[in-house]
C-alpha cells in the first residue's frame, strides 16, 4: 500500500499526468490515507483491548486470589565447644524451607498460612515439618482488623518479621530464641489496630506448656498447636509507635493462666514483659530488645526459673544498599535466680551482602561465655537466605 | 477479658471506611492540579526503557504502558508495586526532576501501613534520581515493613526516571 502511494506521489511530483488524472491521483490518495487511518486505529484499539486483558491477568503478582511465596535458609557453622568433653559444631544444614500460601476469599476475609520444613527432613534424628501461621483475617475497617486461627504471637522484633534479608546474623538472636521462643505461634484471636502513630494488637491464645523436667525453660514449653492442653489460656497486648521515620518503640505484656497448664500444683501464672526499640537514621540501625518472665510458684522458684531474662543491643551500618556489618552483644538467662553462674553472653560481628533485595549472603563470627559446664561455641557462620 | 473487650469497643467505635483505600487515583489527580488536571498522557515502556525499569524495580514491570499527567515541568504517576504479597497503588508527583510529593492511595497488605503516614512519605519530597538510578536521598525504614518501604522507594526512583524519559521525548519533538 504504501508503494502504491510513493507511486502516485512521484508521478504527481514530476507532473508525468495530465490535469485530469491528476485529480483522480489525488483523490486515490485521499482515499489511502483514509484507509491508513481506519487501519491504524483498528489497530490501536485492538493494542488497547490485548493490553486491558493483560493488565487484569491473575498471573500478575498480587493481582490473584490465591498467592504464593516463602523464604528459606542453609547454614555453615564451623563452631568449636570450649566445653571439657564436649563436640565441636561444624554442620551445614538446610535449616528452614518455607512456603506462604495465601487465598482471598472476598475484599475483607482471606487465609494467610506458613508451611515449614525445618533440616531437609523428619526422622529420629530431628527435622520438623510445622504449621507457623494459618488463620483468617478479616478486614473490620480501615485501621482493624481481626485473626483466627494459628497466630504468631506480637512480641519480640523477630517473631513476626523473620525472613533471612531482614536481618543480620546467619543464626537468629538467641535471646528471641530462648527467652522469646520464636517462632512463637499460638492458636486463638487477635485483633489488631491503629491509631495514628500507635498500633496496638490484642491477643487471646493459648499458653505454654513448661515443666519441671526442663526446668520450666520457656522454649521447651512451646505447644506448637499439635493436640494441645488448652486447660489455661494467655492474654498478649501490645503497643508500638512509629511516630518518627526509623523508629519503632515496642512494649508488650503476656499473662499466662497456668504456665504448665494445670500439670504442675507447685507451679502457676506467668508474666512476660518486652520492650524494644529499632531505631534507623540513614545508614546506621539500632536493635535493642530487653524481655523478661516472671513465673509463679514454689516449683519455679526452686530451680530459679522464677525469674527468666534477656537482653540484646545490635548497632548496623549500610557501607552501600548491598553491603552491611553488624556486632550484636546479647545475654540470656533461664535461670536467674538460682544462685549459680547460670548467664550465657554472646558476641557476634559479621556482614550481610545482598546481591538483590530478595537474596542475602550472611557471615559472622561469634564468641559465647557460657556457665561452667555448658556447651560454649565459639567460630563462624555462613548463611545465604532468600524471600519471594 | 474486660480489658480487651474495651479495646474492641474503643477500636471499632471511631472506624467507617473500607480497608486501605485512601484516596481514589482522579481524586488524587484532580488534587494536584487544583482541580484541572491536563489530559492523561501514555508512556509505552519499550527498548532501553522497559530494561531500566526493570533495573530499577528488580522485576519486569507489571504493565508494558503507564498513564501519566504532564502541565509544564510537573508529571503526575499513579504506579503499583507488590510490597509483601498485594500490590500497593502509590500517587508520585514530580516537579523538574525532584520528588514533590508521594501519597498513599491504596494499601491492600495487612502489615507495613506506616509508610502511608506523613511522616514516612515526607522524606522522598526534594529526592532525585543519581545516574544508576538511585534516590539522592536516604530513606529511614521502618522495621517489620521492610518490603513496603522498598516498593515505596522502588517507585519513587521509577516515578523520577520515567518523569526523564518523557521529559527527553518533549524535548525532542
């Protein structure tokens, strides 16, 4: 078509026509051109239409009722135990795997779970294959909204927020391992709000299940919601405010019914009480984080577990968006009040390298002084972690 | 249990509208340009410019074209990005290539809505763009919204290149 038209042209240019097949080459253009045109913006509105039905495809991210995403992380760790008799660390370990599975089933209500398999598989020599979150949430207003079902419990830095580019160090903080058990999930409902600045979360659950055995240590007495007692429940609140850019101030506060849910008579209620803050003013980042039980009873008290405590501080620093370092002193004691060296402290320094926003590269060196008689393991970690 | 029956009843008392709809994209719009919004204009992100984009949002772009508003020096972008799991509808005026303002329109994504505060979103205004396609300015994050802050700053970097981009195609004509 377009020859047909440069045709004419030339031949109109060198006037190789008479007056009246001029005119008759002029109005064949005209008609061309018309024809062009009604192409042309066929054309475009079929574009337009290809283009509308591929902007509204489910198979775009988050556009979708059913979603799909996880994170995951393998671990080195060449530890050597300062223990008399006791064995050295060096292992490499899948450590988690975990998959997001997540359906809306209208604009206000939607299933949110977290499926975990934890050291590539399960046998007698370990592994987990663990539920971590599967509740509904329903949407109650613009700033309220409610959960039921298996729910992480809102306390700690890292309970909710665990996935491995969000934080430093291959191994997560073991104070929000041993004083915080996270992941800490629990069954029940929570309701969670804003105001402002202020957030609050409100959460009945179910409670822990300590014993003498282990000396009422809070890790251990996680029921993980597998046929669980729930002859005494726990109640959970938090605040947090987030008034400034880069920081957050957090302060929770746990009551537990019965800590080893009505099995041990010496035994009783529990309190937990947590504060942090995450402060980050350009490429510098504070962690501090302090928790602390206060458990019931003769039985407790007996062993010092009456008292269980941690703190940690963790100072950051971006070199570049890919590069960070890090050192983090933390202590922990499950213990406190029994009267022996019962406190483990722990340094760590290390670096995160993230060749995208998603992957994280991780190395640490850590120092632990452990009481006497305790594994104490002191070397390097290497990690490389992932989220989508 | 009185305690949190009291804060369900506070809670629920003072709420009315849907969840995270903040202000519809016209709205917005029709907001920035005291009421006479020009023409919406369409940006086809092809060639180099569909592979800085992707640069810039570590993705492939969702769509092949963008809508914009274009009065003088100033383009308004309505543009979305996926912060945890849901896609976050963002508002971005750009005046001569610096961040003049971002706002929220939509957040869809159950935790990480503090980046729809003031206080968060003020620290992109006066923000360029550096020639490997980074914000000139730091942005303090917010810990446990990790990933909306970062979609955020995503955008705000796109917003900034494409405002380039159509500014270079004006230029040319």
């Amino acid at each position: 078509m377009y020859s047909r038209i440069v045709i004419s042209a030339v031949l109109l240019a060198f006037g190789l026509s008479g007056p009246a097949s001029a005119a008759d080459s002029t109005e064949m253009l005209k008609k061309e051109v018309s024809a062009l045109k009604r192409q042309n913006k066929l054309i475009l509105d079929r574009l337009e239409a290809v283009m509308d039905v591929a902007e509204k495809s489910p198979s775009r991210k988050g556009a979708s009722h059913t979603r799909l995403g996880g994170y995951g992380e393998l671990h080195l760790n060449q530890l050597d135990n300062n223990r008399v008799g006791g064995s050295d660390k060096n292992e490499i370990d899948l450590h988690r795997l975990i998959v997001f599975l997540g359906h809306d089933f209208s604009k206000d209500i939607r299933f949110w779970s977290e499926i975990e398999i934890e050291h590539t598989k399960v046998d007698d020599e370990g592994g987990e294959v663990a539920i971590e979150q599967a509740y509904i949430e329903f949407d109650l207003a613009e700033n309220l909204l409610a959960r039921a079902g298996v729910v992480l419990v809102p306390v700690g830095i890292m309970n909710e927020t665990h996935e491995p580019p969000t934080f430093y160090g291959v191994e997560r903080n073991n104070v929000e391992k041993n004083i915080i058990p996270t992941t800490w999930r629990e069954a029940g409902v929570s309701i969670n709000g804003r105001s402002g600045a202020l957030a609050y979360d409100v959460m009945l659950h179910s409670g822990l299940e300590t014993s003498a055995a282990d000396n009422y240590a809070i890790r251990d007495g996680r029921q993980s919601v597998r046929k669980a007692p729930a002859d005494d429940f726990a109640l959970t609140a938090r605040v947090k405010w987030t008034g400034i850019a880069g920081l957050e101030l957090s302060a929770a506060i746990q009551q537990q019914a019965d800590i080893t849910q009505g099995n041990d008579a010496t035994a009783g209620s529990a309190t937990l009480l947590e504060t942090h803050l995450a402060w980050q003013t350009g490429p510098f980042t504070l962690r501090a984080l302090y928790a602390s039980w206060s458990l019931d009873g003769e039985g407790p008290a007996a062993v010092g577990a009456d008292e269980q405590t941690g703190w940690y501080v963790e100072p950051s620093y971006k070199i570049s968006p890919k590069f960070g370092v890090f050192a983090r002193l933390s202590n922990w004691d499950n213990t406190v009040n029994s009267g022996a060296d019962s406190e483990t402290s722990q340094t760590d320094v290390g670096f995160n390298y993230w060749p995208h926003g998603d992957v994280v590269i991780k190395f640490d060196y850590q120092t632990q002084d452990a009481p006497e008689g305790s594994d104490e393991y002191d070397g390097i970690n290497l990690g490389i972690g992932y989220q989508f | 249990m009185r305690f949190v029956i009291f804060v369900l009843l506070m809670a629920t008392s003072a709420m009315s509208f849907a969840k995270g709809v903040y202000l519809s994209s016209e709205a917005f719009v029709k907001e920035v340009f005291a009421g006479t919004p020009p023409a919406p204009e369409m940006l086809w992100l092809t060639g180099k410019k569909r592979e800085h984009a992707e640069q810039i949002l570590q993705h492939r772009p969702a769509s092949l074209r963008t809508r914009y508003w274009k009065k003088e020096q100033r383009t308004v972008w309505i543009l979305e990005e996926v912060g945890k799991d849901k896609p976050i509808t963002v508002g971005l005026v750009i005046n001569r290539n610096k961040i003049e303002r971002i706002r929220v329109l939509v957040f869809r994504e159950s935790r990480g809505d503090e980046v729809r505060h003031d206080f968060f979103t003020n620290q992109f205004n006066q923000a360029g763009l550096t020639k490997d396609h980074r914000l000139t300015k730091k942005i303090d994050g917010i810990t446990g919204a990790t990933l909306s802050v970062r979609a955020l700053t995503k955008l705000a970097a796109l917003a900034l290149y494409l405002h380039t981009e159509v500014s270079k195609e004006n230029d040319a004509q």
